[in-house]
C-alpha cells in the first residue's frame, strides 16, 4: 500500500499441463493439451478465495494444398471459484466447437468461412446484497462468418467479410468489416479498413442484482448490445533492411455504451444499467525499429489518444461521461537489445504513460531491464529488474503501488 503496510493480497497457485502432438499422415496433425490447477488468494482480513479449474483443447488440422487448409477445434474449460468466509462462489463450465476452412477460388479469390458454437453452463451462488437472478443459466451463443480477400490487381486486394453473431440476450447481430490495401512496392504497405463489432450483454448486464443501505442496482432486462463502428488507415514500410515502422490512424465511433440510470422509486436509490453514453475515440498509432550496428537493435512506439463522449437524450447522468473506464492520453516506449559478445545478452525498456485526468494518476516513466549471461546452451544466469525508477508508482484509481523489483535467477534449457 501507499503508507507501506500490506495489502494483504498473497497468492499461491499449483498447476500442471500436458500436450500432446500427433502427424498420422503428410496432410493431417492433431494436437491435444490440457490443464489443471489449484490455488488461493488471501485478500484483507481474514478472507480469502480458493479458485480451480482445468481444461483440454483437441484440435485437428488438415492441409490439403498449399493454398487451402481446414481447422476444426473443440474445447471444454472449467474454472471454480469460492470467497470465504461465506462470500459467495461460482463455476463455469463452457464447451465449445469452432470450424475454419481458407481455399483458394479462381486464381484471383481466397475465400475463409466457418463457423462456432458455445454453450456456458454457469452457477451463481451470491451473498444477500450481491446476487445474480436467476442464479443459473445455460447460455448458448453461435456464429457464421465468410470473408474474400481478392486481388483485384498485383498491386491491390480488396479483403470483405460478412460474421452473424447469435447471442442468447438480443438475437443477431451482423458484423461487417472490409479492407483494402495497396502495395506500390515490395517495401511498402497502404491500407485502409471500416469494420463493425459490438459488446453483448453479459448476465452482469441483466441479472445482477446489488444491495445497500438505501441503494439498489439491478441489471436490465433491455440491455442492448455496446456498439463500435471502427475506421482505420496506415501504412507500413521497410525503406532499407535495418529499419522499419507502421503508422495507423483510427477514428473508432461508439454508441449504446453501458451507464449507471435512476429509476423512478420513491423508497430509495434505485439504479438500473442502461445504454446512455455515445462518443468518439480518434489518434494515432506508430512504431519502428532499427538495428543501428549488428548487435544493437532499438525499437519504439507510441499511442496519441483523444476521447470525446456525451450523454444520450434521456440518460440520468449522475455519474460522468468516463464512468466506463479512463485511459492515458499518450504512451511511449523505447526498448534497447544488446548482444554484448557470444553469450551476453543485455535488454532494456523504457515506457512513459501519460496522466489519467479523470482517474486522479499522475504520469509516469519507468525503466525495466534484464541482463542474461549463457554459461552453457543450457544453463543462464539473469539479473532482471522491473520499475527501476522509483521506488513505487500507481497505475490505475484505486491500485495498490507497484514498487521496484529486482531479481537474481539461473535459466535451465532442456
């Protein structure tokens, strides 16, 4: 914490994993792996949460040509949580099948369709002031997709795609997106994109239900679906082979975000989750590297952002516009990569955010680094350090500090 106690936020956690690859002819692999784990997290007081889960994920490939490949992938995940004393706990259980096939059509057309299904089995078992009802539910989303990517000549594809989403809360939502993209050389990219994309409704959405003195917050039976309209143009070069970088525009338009409304009940505070903010989000994203000498290689990025969101006619607006989360106007980052002689290895990062002006955080610049002596091809010692700076900083509202860290670790390569 700030004033240097703990926060009292232990964790322990054992896991184990298996995978297992299988070629059965030249044309077909399959692969199977899985998970497994256990653990704790201690949080203030005496409380505590025991979590587990484990998972398995078949997937099979099949390569028919060099221009045409089919995917089918089926999983299942279960993940269970408990807070005690007496806080409530949840288990998820989700099984899931996805198909994707690419070919090629014509000569000129690379075609991608498939599709997926999901089903989510879910216990909810809440505390009287925080609940979910109904407490259970089995949820079932699916969907269909198909793109074409065409060249329309050498030099310029149009890439078009069509997703049907069917979501258990709202029905079908039609996703969009297409892309073109022009080469004027084999060093140089341009490219240009409008895409659609939506957030659905969770059952956090609708069947919440949170309750304190004079105060009650339910989910909304109406929830609609948070909608993106995303723009974007860029361009990617290599002008030589030591350098090369990215630049993209974006303008992203937003609608039916999630808010906190004020229903109409006498008794006491009742809030219910609405969609009531709309707005605009628009910068710029870039980033380049360069390999100044052969064993020096630097690179760099940077985020520009700019927010504009509004309330929409009929929303209670009682708390701001940024109640959905705050994000830093700028970030910047510098990494360095030596190969100091045959078997010394020094990295360095160097990252700038820049202040959360709604959220109350200031700016920050940190430094992290990691030097690697390779004593064999099997074994390395490494001294890494993270947050070098300063001794501690904040990142987000309401975060605990996060201070320096230095460790000292021998690698061990089978």
């Amino acid at each position: 914490m700030l004033d240097g106690t703990s926060a009292g936020d232990d964790w322990r956690r054992l896991g184990a994993g298996l995978r297992v690859d299988w070629t059965p002819d030249e044309r077909d692999t399959v692969s199977l792996h899985g998970d497994i784990f256990a653990g704790r997290a201690d949080e203030p007081g005496d409380a505590h949460e025991d979590v587990s889960g484990h998972n398995i994920v078949l997937r099979w490939n099949r390569e028919t040509s060099a221009n045409e490949n089919l995917q089918v992938q089926a999983f299942y995940d279960r993940i269970r949580r408990v807070s005690k004393p007496d806080a409530g706990s949840f288990y998820v259980n989700t099984f899931d099948v996805d198909l994707q096939h690419s070919l090629q059509v014509g000569g000129r057309h690379q075609l991608v369709w498939g599709g997926g299904a999901r089903l989510v089995d879910y216990q909810i078992n809440g505390t009287p002031s925080f609940y979910f009802a109904p407490a259970s539910r089995n949820l079932f989303l699916g969907n269909i997709f198909v793109q074409d990517t065409v060249a329309l000549t050498d030099a310029v594809s149009l890439t078009a795609g069509l997703k049907a989403e069917s979501d258990p809360y709202v029905g079908f939502s039609l996703l969009p997106n297409v892309r073109l993209a022009v080469r004027p050389s084999a060093s140089t990219l341009l490219w240009a994109s409008a895409a659609r994309a939506v957030r659905s409704p969770t059952p956090f959405d609708v069947d919440v239900e949170e309750r304190a003195p004079g105060v009650r917050l339910s989910g909304n039976r109406d929830f609609r679906t948070e909608k993106l309209t995303a723009f974007e143009v860029g361009l990617r070069a290599q002008p030589m082979s030591e350098v090369s970088f990215s630049i993209t525009g974006f303008f992203h338009r937003y609608d039916d975000l999630r808010t906190v409304e004020l229903a109409a009940d006498p008794s006491l505070l009742s809030l219910y989750w609405g969609n009531g903010l709309k707005g605009d989000s628009y910068g710029v994203e870039a980033w380049a590297s360069a390999s100044p000498l052969p064993w020096w290689t630097l690179s760099a990025g940077a985020t520009l952002l700019r927010q504009d969101f509004e309330f929409k006619e009929g929303a209670s607006a009682i708390l701001p516009t940024w109640q959905n989360g705050v994000d830093p106007g700028h970030t910047f980052n510098l990494r360095s990569s030596m190969d100091l002689g045959a078997s010394v290895t020094l990295d360095l990062d160097l990252r700038s955010v820049g202040k959360l002006r709604n959220g109350g955080v200031p700016a920050y610049t940190e430094l992290g680094g990691r030097l690697a002596w390779n004593v064999s091809d099997r074994f390395a010692l490494t001294l890494s350090g993270a947050n070098l700076l300063y001794d501690d900083h904040v990142e987000y509202p309401g975060g605990d500090a996060i201070s320096r860290k230095v460790l000292l670790g021998l690698e061990w390569r089978p």
